[in-house]
C-alpha cells in the first residue's frame, strides 16, 4: 500500500481527539468538508469505517478509536524529533559580535579552517558596535579593543600601535629619523584625532599643527595607509603580514595603547560550539603581549 497522506492523517488525527469535524476544522484552519474529505479519503484507502455519522456529529468507531490513537503517537513523534532538530540546528550556530577591524584582519581570515574542522557549526558575524558583554550585542562571543571588558576576558592580540606608513611613502617623504621629523608628514587618523597628541606627547614632542583625514574606522584608514597616503598609528599586530612582507613598514618602535588588547568575551551560557570556536581563535598561532592580563 501507498503511503498514507500526512495532510490526512493529521485532518483525523484531530477529528478524533476532538470527536467533532467542526473543532478540528478550526484547529487546521479547513472547512468542516475539507475534514470530512480526508477522512472518507482514509476510510477507503484503509477499507475501515473509522467514524459513524449522526445527525447531530460524529463518534469514533472502535477502529477509529484504536487508529486515532497511533496516529496521535506518531504525529507526536514526527514533532518532536522536528523540535529537537530545530534546537540542534540552533546551537550549532555561533554568533559572533565582533569590531571591523578584527573581523576582517583576524576572525575573517580563519573561518575557512575553522569550517573545515567543524563543518557542523555554523558562525554569524555581527557588528560589535560599542558593545561590551556578548550579551549587549546579543551574541553568543565577542571580540573587543581596549580595557579589559570583564575579568574573564582573554587577551586575543596586543593592540599597541606605532607610526606606520608603506614602503613607498617612506622612500617619497622620508628619511624618518627622528619622531620630531613626523611634524611636517600627512598623519592619518582613525576615528578621531586624540592618538596622535597621545604618541607625541610621550615622544617628549608638542601636538603637531598639520591636519590629516580622519577615517570612521581602521579598515578605512589603513587603505589609505598601504595606498601611500600619509602615515597612521596602526596596531602592529593587526598589519603584520604588512610589516611582514615589506608592504608597510614601522617608522619608530616606541608604542602607544600599551594599556590596551582585543579581547574574545564569552557569553554567561555559552553553548558547547560557542566554546568550541572560542578554543580555536585563542589556540591561533598570533602574538600576545606578556602583560595581556590586564592594564
């Protein structure tokens, strides 16, 4: 025999728990005949009268009885395994609320080998904004730039930051051999212009009067940065590859935000593969400052 339709057997499942085509019909959002029809479509597909009809109703037979009950058993399992594989799914996505620049220089980068080891979990990237706990930022991890955030925060990179321009830039407007030599260069800002004064300042050296673009964020402004447009104090840990491959070069080694650090932020129930990624970005083979355990 065929398989017996599902809409079918759910339009009798329901006439049998209520013993009245009209409830079900409002249950199901059908018509009264719309019931009537899966059922008579049941009854002959089964050869069996599973309800007498009265004037005035209907009244399960005692076959009706018997097979209304298995059918609300299975429906039940059917929904519950839909239930529990909807809660599955669920957990095995991981939402990630992280800043630009460490969204594209860092997490970014490694979500292809973590998919590979992990082809189950599923991650969402979301904007940190100014979020300080995952759950401001309704999310399951966050990854964050500053001051420690809360006393579990872990240290993911150092975010010190250091006069930095392309290769090309210095052969153009340099030498750069004194920090006082910076004053008369195009100094790019990210965000607002109080890092620079900051970095003067403990260079022993007045704020400089030349003013510079200011960029909404750093992955705008280190464009501009590697175009060869002016110098930036960047995060060192985040142009390595940069500095690495003779793209960008450190002008000066004296750093400032010593004080500060990205930090990866876990949820107060952080699911297993919440955990799961949380191991794998802090496992990564990146540098960390030895005083990462706060300012």
């Amino acid at each position: 025999m065929d398989p017996l339709p599902l809409a079918s057997l759910r339009a009798f499942e329901a006439a049998a728990r209520h013993e009245n085509f009209v409830r079900a019909a409002a249950e199901l959002r059908l018509t009264p005949a719309g019931i009537s029809q899966h059922v008579r479509a049941l009854e002959s597909r089964l050869d069996v009268t599973l309800f007498l009809r009265h004037p005035r109703g209907v009244s399960l037979t005692a076959a009706g009885r018997e097979f209304g009950m298995a059918v609300s058993h299975g429906l039940s399992h059917i929904e519950e395994a839909a239930r529990q594989l909807r809660r599955e799914a669920k957990g095995r996505t991981v939402r990630v609320a992280c800043i630009p620049s460490m969204a594209t220089r860092f997490l970014v980068p490694r979500l292809p080998f973590f998919g590979a080891a992990h082809p189950d979990i599923r991650v969402n990237v979301l904007y940190a904004l100014t979020a300080k706990t995952p759950e401001a930022a309704d999310a399951d991890l966050l990854i964050c730039h500053g001051h420690r955030p809360t006393p579990a925060a872990i240290a993911l990179l150092p975010a010190e930051t250091r006069p930095t321009c392309s290769a090309d830039f210095r052969s153009r407007h340099g030498p750069f051999a004194a920090a006082a030599d910076l004053l008369k260069a195009d100094l790019l800002h990210d965000e607002t212009t109080d890092a620079w004064p900051r970095w003067f300042a403990a260079a022993g050296i007045g704020t400089p009067s030349k003013a510079g673009p200011v960029f909404a964020d750093f992955n705008l402004m280190i464009g501009s940065v590697i175009g060869g447009q002016g110098v930036g104090l960047c995060p060192t840990a985040l142009v390595a590859d940069e500095i690495a491959n003779g793209l960008l070069v450190t002008l000066f080694d004296t750093p400032s935000d010593t004080d500060k650090a990205y930090w990866l932020v876990e949820a107060r129930a952080a699911s297993r593969e919440a955990r799961t990624l949380r191991d794998f970005l802090v496992s990564t083979d990146m540098p960390k400052r030895a005083a990462s355990e706060g300012p």
